[in-house]
C-alpha cells in the first residue's frame, strides 16, 4: 500500500526493494491501496494478508489491528506512525551531507527551503543547520506550503515566497531544498528570472535524487541519494520477522543515504582568489588518488611556496590539511552509504592502506572508520 500512482523513487523504489526481499522468499504480493478496507471486509480470522507494507493510514491500523495482521510503515510523517515499526531515510544525515558538500565548496552564507509543518523536513534542516553552525555560520532559512499546487491561490502564494525570500540573498551561498526535486527546478528557474546565476552566484542541492527532474535542463541538480530501495527491502524484512511470530516494537529503523550525487548546481568553490579555486578544484578531481602538495601546485602551475600562503590567507588551512580533510568526507560517505570494506574504502579515497585511514581517523574526527559506521547504522 504505496501510493505507486505517484511515480517518485520513494513510492516506486520502496516497491521494488520489497519485491526483491519477496522474490527471495516466495511471497505473493499485491498491490491494495485500500488495504485497510480490503481487511474491514475479510474474517478476522482468516484476514485477507498476512502482512502489509504501507504509507500507513488511520483505516489501516484500525483494521490491521482488528485482524491482527503486523503492518510496517513506510511514510515518516504519518498519523498513525507511532503504532509501527518504521523504516524511513535518515534525515539528519540527509541535511548533514549536504552542509558538508556546501562547505567543500567554499561558502560562507548559507540558506535552505522546507515544508511547513512536516516534521521529516524539520529533522534534516535542524541537521544542516547544527553543521553549519559547528563550523560557525548561520543560515537564511525559509518556509513554503508544502502542497503547493492544490490550486492557483496557493501555487500563486508558493511562488511569491520563494521569489521574496531570493530577494533577500547576498550572493554568493550554498542552498539546500529539502523538498522534492520539482522545487529545487523551480528554485533554478526563479534565480535564472532574478539574475542570479547558478552555481556561481548560488549552489543548490535538492534533497532527493530523481533523475528526470535532476538532468535536463541545465543546469543539472547536485542531490542527496536517498536508498529507497533499501528501505522497501528492510520493510520487509521486518515484516516478514513479525509473520513469523517476533514482536518488534513500534520504532523508527533508519536508512543512511548513499551519498551526493554532484551535479552542475554546485560545480563551483566560492572563493575570491583564482590559484585557490584553481587548487580546491584539482583536490576534488584528484583526492581519490595518493596526491601530495607538490601534486596540487604542479597541477595549477604555481610554486609551492605561494599555493601554501594564498589557501592559507583565504581559508585557513594549509594545501595538506585541505587534502586530508576532503579524503576524510569522502571516506565518512562511502563509510555511511555502502557496504564497501575499509581496505576498499582506503583505496577509493586516497588513503596508502586502511591503517593509515585508521590513524587520520582517529587524529582528526576521534573515532576510528570502524566505529563511524556504527554510529550510523541505527537498529
């Protein structure tokens, strides 16, 4: 039961991650939108499924639990969540890749958009807030309808507060929209009719990653890739554990992101001196191989010297810190979304072997890559 008349990644997806799950252990299913009164028609003691994976509604736990049926839940804002187990994208990591990717680039203003009222969206900008702030910026944040086509007064209403709060930027800033991606595109389109050219005058990440709306037109959207597939897979999972007879409690089960899939809308480091830009965006193309400082000032043609004091003077940290620092996002992104070893992890992001991954780790962030990925995979 999952809204599939949507066609999003989070309705479609989350089919097909428990259809894998059912394909591995023969299960018949079927696509009910009115489980709930499918179930009001059947004998409760012969209910009509055995278990439901759903965007769960009042109907449904009222039914499901006259039948006795174990239901797991798939929409984080619905009313009757708290009577489920759960299992929904982690939205505290979605706002933090974000902020992270923003401050890779350079910016120093800050502003996001979300839903008014929805309590998912509260959990994801509180997160890109909280590591904007332990880094010591603010943010311009800013709220719309979170329906907002449900007719032409609010459609008209929601594009007067994204163009108002556009007015109000102080280019250049890194912009997040926790929303889904059709806002992030509208957000292009304004800033295009505003004068304000993205990414150079404003980065956007959109906090979902549906292909169609992300690539075409230019400029294409950097997003965060929820695993919505993963999600549908651990539903039923769960599920299937409850028709068995186990017991789990109503809860919220998490699903880390599999990282950022980066895009036109923020291929740009917004800093004021050319040799550093020059030098930040030959790190990034480049961290994933053993390169050292010398590497960076043979690769914008400047003397070592010279590169050392310009990233110095504009950001703060030295070319070798620089290095070390993004081989560490990189790495807390592979560690958090994949099933990847730390040898391989190593490799993927610069590191000589897993133990000098391990010793960066434990210097710089104070826990080792091991226990990072615990802390992220929440039972």
């Amino acid at each position: 039961m999952l809204e599939l008349e949507w066609p999003y990644r989070r309705h479609c997806d989350v089919y097909a991650g428990a259809q894998q799950f059912a394909q591995q252990h023969d299960w018949d299913c079927v696509v009910d939108e009115y489980a709930g009164a499918t179930l009001m028609r059947s004998d409760r003691r012969n209910p009509a499924y055995d278990g439901v994976i759903a965007r769960a509604t009042p109907e449904l736990a009222k039914q499901a639990g006259r039948c006795g049926v174990p239901v797991v839940n798939v929409w984080f804002n619905s009313p009757v969540a708290a009577q489920f187990p759960g299992v929904y994208p982690d939205g505290a990591a979605l706002g933090k890749l974000a902020a992270e990717h923003l401050l890779e680039r350079g910016f120093r203003r800050f502003a996001c958009l979300a839903g008014q009222g929805d309590r998912f969206q509260r959990i994801e900008i509180a997160s890109y807030h909280a590591v904007l702030q332990s880094s010591g910026f603010s943010c311009q944040c800013a709220r719309a309808a979170r329906q907002f086509t449900r007719n032409r007064a609010t459609w008209a209403g929601f594009l007067h507060a994204i163009n108002k709060w556009i007015e109000s930027w102080q280019p250049p800033l890194g912009v997040y929209v926790s929303f889904p991606d059709v806002v992030g595109r509208i957000i292009a389109e304004s800033c295009r009719s505003h004068g304000i050219i993205v990414p150079d005058n404003a980065a956007l990440v959109v906090s979902e990653n549906e292909p169609a709306l992300c690539l075409y037109p230019s400029p294409s959207l950097t997003s965060v890739d929820v695993s919505y597939q993963q999600i549908g897979f651990t539903a039923a999972k769960l599920l299937g554990q409850m028709m068995e007879g186990k017991k789990l409690k109503p809860g919220e089960n998490w699903i880390a992101p599999t990282g950022i899939v980066a895009r036109q809308s923020t291929d740009f480091f917004a800093v004021d001196d050319a040799l550093v830009e020059a030098g930040l965006r030959f790190i990034s193309a480049n961290v994933q191989r053993p390169i050292q400082v010398e590497d960076v000032s043979k690769g914008v043609f400047a003397g070592r010297r010279t590169l050392e004091r310009r990233f110095r003077a504009v950001l703060g940290r030295s070319v070798a810190d620089e290095i070390i620092r993004l081989r560490i996002e990189r790495a807390k992104r592979e560690l958090a979304g994949t099933e990847g070893s730390i040898k391989t992890i190593a490799g993927n992001t610069g590191f000589r072997d897993a133990k000098r991954m391990h010793e960066v780790f434990l210097r710089e962030i104070g826990v080792s890559p091991t226990q990072y990925r615990a802390s992220w995979r929440k039972e």
